[in-house]
C-alpha cells in the first residue's frame, strides 16, 4: 500500500504541525480545509488514509464518513477521526459512523504517527 | 402545625352517621364528653393517636378525618417513599407516622422537597455542558488550541534537524496560538463564573413567583388601581432573586394589571354578586375573555368569593406555567401530573369552555368543580397553528350557578402516588396499590 494521506482540518496550525510530522515520516500529505466538497475531494486524490476533524465548516465530520462509507470505492477506506470534545457520545458516533480510529484532541505526535502507521500497514 | 379546622365536624358527622351518641364515644377513647364536644366543634386540635383511636371507632380511614397541611405532608411522603427504590417504607402506615411524629415528617418532607430541587439543578447543568453552544463552542476552541500547541511544541522539542525556516514557522504559531489559548480560556472562565453566580438560587424562577404570589395571598393590592410602576414594585419583592424571576413576575403582573383595568374590584365583585359563579356570563357582561374572569377569581382579595379557589395554567405541551393550590387538590411539585384533568381536556377543544366536577382518588376524596377552558397566546397569522394556553379554575363542589352534569369524574394527581385501578392514562405503577 502507498502513504499517501489526506488531512482534512480547518485549524491551519494543527494542519500544518500534522504535515509537518507525516512528511517527516515519509507520507504524502494533502490538505483540505472544509467539510463542504470534502468529499469530493477524498474521490479526486484517492489517498491511502484520511485524518478527519469532526467538526468542519460547511459539513460535519460524520456526514462525511457517512458518504464516504455508502461508496463502494471508499467503503474499506482506512479513517482516523480527530474530535475536542471527546465525550463519549462522539466517539460512540464515530463509531456508528465508521470510522477505523477515533483520536481526542489534544492529542500527542507518537499517538498520531502510530495510528497511521496502524492503519496503513506496507 | 396547621390542621384543618373541619377534622371536628366531620368526627361529628361521621359519629352521628353511625347513631353513636358523643358520651360512648368519649368513653370508648378515655376523654371527656365535654372535650370531645370542643373537638367536634373545632375548638380543639386533634391528630395523633387520639385521631388514630376515634378513626378505629367510627370505623374509617384516619385520613378521612384529617386533611390540610396533614394531607399535603402526607401526599410528599408517599412521593419520597415512591422515589426510594432500596427500601420499601410503609406506605401504608403514612398517616400514622405524620400523625405521631408530625416533625419528624416534616423534615423528611423537607429533605425530599431539597432532594428534587437540586436533582433539577444537576440536570440543568448537564443540560448545560451538553447543549449550550456557547460552552460547547469554547470548550472546542480550548482544545484545539492547545492541540496545536501541543503538536507543535513536541515537534520543535523532538526533531533532531529542523529547517531554520520550519523553526521560525512553528515557533510563530506556537507564538499565535498561545495568546488565542489565553483568551479563550479566559472567556471560559468568565463564562463559568458568570453561569454558577446564576444558579446561586436553587429555586425556580416559577417557584419564586408563587412565592412571591403567596405572600400576598394572591391578590396585588399594588396592582388595582392607578398604573402601577411595575419596575419598582418587582424590585421591592424580597422572594424575585433571579433576574428570570423578576421577569417571569413582570408577565404576569403585566396580565394581572391588564385584568384589574379591565375588571375593576368593585365593578367585578358586584358583577359576581348579581350574577353568581358562572365564568362565561361574567365574562360577556364585563367583555372580557372567559381566562380573565377565571384568573381574576382566583386573585381575588382574602376573606371574599375566588380567594380560596385553585388556579392552574399549562400550555399546549402539558407543562404547568401557574399554580395556585386549592386545598385538597394535590398537584406534584416536578413532574407529570395527571392526564385526566379537565385542564387537558380542555386543551383538545380550544376556545369550548369545559365544566367538569372531579374527585381526586386517593386520600379525602373531595370533590371539586374545575372550570377549563383553552385560548390562544398568540394573535392568528397565516397558515400558522396557534399556541394555546390553558387555565383551569379548581372551587369546592357546589359553588357554580349551573347545576353540574351527575357524573363526577375521578382524576388524580400524579399516578405514582395514585391508587386508582384500571386507568387508561396511567403511565406508572403506583406505589399504593395495595391500600384504599
């Protein structure tokens, strides 16, 4: 498999220390910032992984792993949500909605790199 | 404490229901016929075991004696006891406990009132983590500053080689985020210690009022005449300590104004003195709405006609807005009361006024006659359903013009606390089904 990620995120400080630390390792990162073509978005660079923040302008996080699963191209798609809230109630969302891993904010850099790694296994 | 004054007549009309001369009656309990007489005219408390020894005679329930303060102590009893799901206290024996040791379930009742005052304001400040935006919304931006923080700090902290440039970028964001950090922990706090001096007063806003209301009996001598400075009236009530309250207060004096304007006190007690207690009559004589006639009854001075009379006021979700407790009457403090009130009948045929006599099931079985009716808050607007308000005026039996329909319908207060059997509207067991 590739290690190709696409990090959708609106706060451009977190976006830009997550490339920062993924490039390092090796990864390709894309970034996006909004949940409106969001999904569009996934389809036209057909990452290896998508690092997702709940809460988005323009369409939630879970919105958007709700379409990605409904399509067959992205059904088994690998997804690590990121969320502030971190209650339980989100990560039972997430869950429902989906995704591969749920990761609460603030969250430390070996925990990032090790869920990718996780997840995109060579 | 308190006991109705009617536990003595109804001794005495119970005791001669039975031919029991009032001298074997005194004699079967151990006192004088001449104490017993002061009892049975009222002129001497009675309750404890002596309440206990003339029920057992006489052959009735002890309830049946006693009401008032004694029924409303007991009714909060059997509330506390139906919310204690580890034991199982006598539900039974009630009336004998706040008979023999009427402080000692006073400070039960007491301690339940508090429980269920501060379970509210617990849910209330779940609610409030978990729905208010503007906490929801801070909290976000704390955390997803110091994520920032977070990462990038730990990446200048862990990265052997960095690019000067990379360096300057992440120490200027660190830079950046730290002082958003500040300001919106700072708006947090500011915003919690704001919230947690409002929730100070752990009573209602609703509670508040009554309080407020109770004080004067009910009727606002300052309201009756001339236009009154509302403003400055509030701001002198020593129980509105919210501003919530305050202005829940100032809607309903503002209502309360309005009917005295539009009724005047003479000009409406001579009206009910022509025209007797009958609120749709009232209410085309004076052109007002039948609500006003039943609001204004009930705020009618202490020692007149309507002072003693309960007032209830719901809108179209069943949630009570008003409550103006009528003795005998129970209505649950928090909580659902009971579907078959006239009040919601009221409510599936707006603008009919409804007159329905009731017997609340359960302890002294008195009856009442309500009087109901359902009206819109709001003026019509197109293609829009009105919100509808319901006011229900609650009087002893027999003190309306026209002659009540022969049945009387049983309702109850609330159904965990309610013995009545096979009733559609139940959505509770009970907790008495075993007595009555």
């Amino acid at each position: 498999m590739g290690r190709h990620v696409l990090l959708i995120e609106d706060e451009p400080n977190i976006s830009e220390a997550i490339r920062f630390l993924l490039s390092r390792d090796g990864w390709q990162v894309d970034t996006h910032s909004n949940g409106h073509d969001a999904v569009e978005t996934v389809h036209s660079s057909c990452p290896d992984l998508v690092i997702l923040d709940v809460m988005l302008p323009g369409k939630s996080g879970f919105e958007i792993l709700t379409e990605l699963r409904a399509n067959p191209q992205t059904k088994t798609l690998p997804v690590l949500m990121l969320t502030a809230r971190g209650q339980s109630r989100d990560r039972e969302m997430a869950e429902k909605a989906g995704a591969s891993r749920f990761m609460t904010k603030p969250f430390s850099n070996a925990e990032v790199l090790d869920a990718v790694r996780e997840l995109v296994r060579p | 404490m308190h006991r109705g004054t009617l536990t003595g007549s109804r001794i005495r009309e119970r005791r001669m229901m039975l031919g029991l001369r009032q001298a074997d009656l005194a004699r079967q309990i151990g006192i004088s016929a001449s104490y017993l007489n002061l009892i049975e005219h009222n002129r001497r408390r009675i309750g404890g075991k002596l309440l206990l020894d003339i029920a057992k005679v006489i052959g009735v329930e002890p309830s049946m004696l006693s009401e008032g303060a004694e029924a409303a102590l007991i009714a909060v009893l059997r509330e506390a006891a139906a919310d204690s799901t580890t034991v199982r206290a006598e539900t039974d024996r009630a009336d004998e406990f706040a008979g023999r040791f009427p402080g000692w379930a006073e400070v039960l009742v007491n301690a339940h009132r508090r429980i269920a005052s501060l379970e509210r304001s617990v849910e209330a400040l779940t609610d409030r983590v978990a729905h208010d935006p503007q906490l929801a919304a801070s909290l976000h931006e704390v955390l997803s500053t110091a994520a920032s923080i977070r990462s990038t700090a730990s990446i200048l902290a862990e990265t052997q080689e960095i690019e000067p440039e990379w360096r300057n970028r992440f120490h200027r964001n660190i830079n950046e985020d730290s002082a958003r950090l500040a300001e919106s922990s700072k708006a947090l706090v500011s915003y919690l210690d704001h919230a947690e001096a409002k929730e100070e007063q752990l009573a209602s806003p609703q509670e508040e009022v009554e309080a407020m209301l109770a004080d004067h009996a009910y009727h606002l001598e300052m309201l009756e005449t001339g236009n009154p400075d509302l403003a400055q009236i509030i701001a002198k009530e020593p129980r509105l300590t919210t501003d919530s309250a305050r202005l829940n207060a100032r809607v309903f004096m503002e209502k309360y104004a309005l009917d005295a304007l539009a009724m005047p006190l003479q000009k409406f007690q001579d009206a009910l003195s022509r025209i007797g207690l009958d609120p749709t009559a009232l209410a085309q004589r004076l052109s007002v709405p039948v609500q006003s006639v039943l609001s204004r009854l009930a705020a009618m001075p202490e020692g007149t006609l309507g002072s003693d009379f309960g007032l209830i006021v719901c809108d179209n979700s069943g949630s009570l807005l008003f409550h103006k407790a009528i003795q005998g009457f129970a209505v649950p403090r928090f909580g659902s009361t009971c579907p078959l009130w006239p009040l919601y009948a009221a409510l599936s045929r707006p603008m009919t006024p409804i007159f329905q006599r009731v017997e609340q099931v359960g302890r002294d079985a008195l009856l009442f006659d309500c009087f109901a009716v359902a009206h819109p808050v709001v003026p019509p607007a197109l293609n829009v359903d009105p919100l509808y308000h319901a006011t229900m005026l609650i009087t002893p039996a027999g003190q309306f013009n026209r002659a009540p329909q022969a049945e009387v319908r049983p309702v109850g207060s609330t159904c965990r606390i309610c013995p009545r059997e096979n009733c559609s509207g139940r959505r509770e067991r009970s907790m008495l089904s075993e007595e009555f």
